[in-house]
C-alpha cells in the first residue's frame, strides 16, 4: 500500500452540510483544485470516501 494518497478538490462544498464541510477542512482541502498529499490511513480514507463526490484521488 503507498504511504500517501494525493486528493484534489474537484467540485465546491458550498450548500453542502456542515459535516462534508468540515470534512474538506479536515483533509486540508480549502479552494478548488487544492491538491494535499495525505498520510495512507483508515482514518484519512474514512474521511476522502465521506466526500468522494466532490474530489479526485490520484
């Protein structure tokens, strides 16, 4: 398994609810096409599947 995953923010989290928000936030993922380099955990692949409609993994 790699050690990092690299996650891009693809589609706005306006008029999303505050938990897909937060979650954005949480990932680092604050403007449009954002890309950050996350560590490759259980916890950080929870959060990138929560808001898998408005990113791209790669």
């Amino acid at each position: 398994m790699a050690e990092t995953i690299k996650v891009t923010l693809v589609k706005s989290g306006i008029g999303k609810n505050k938990k897909i928000r937060q979650t954005l936030r949480g990932l680092g993922l604050t403007k449009l096409n954002k890309t950050v380099e996350l560590e490759n955990t259980q916890a950080i692949r929870g959060m990138i599947q929560k808001v898998s409609f408005l990113v791209r993994i790669g």
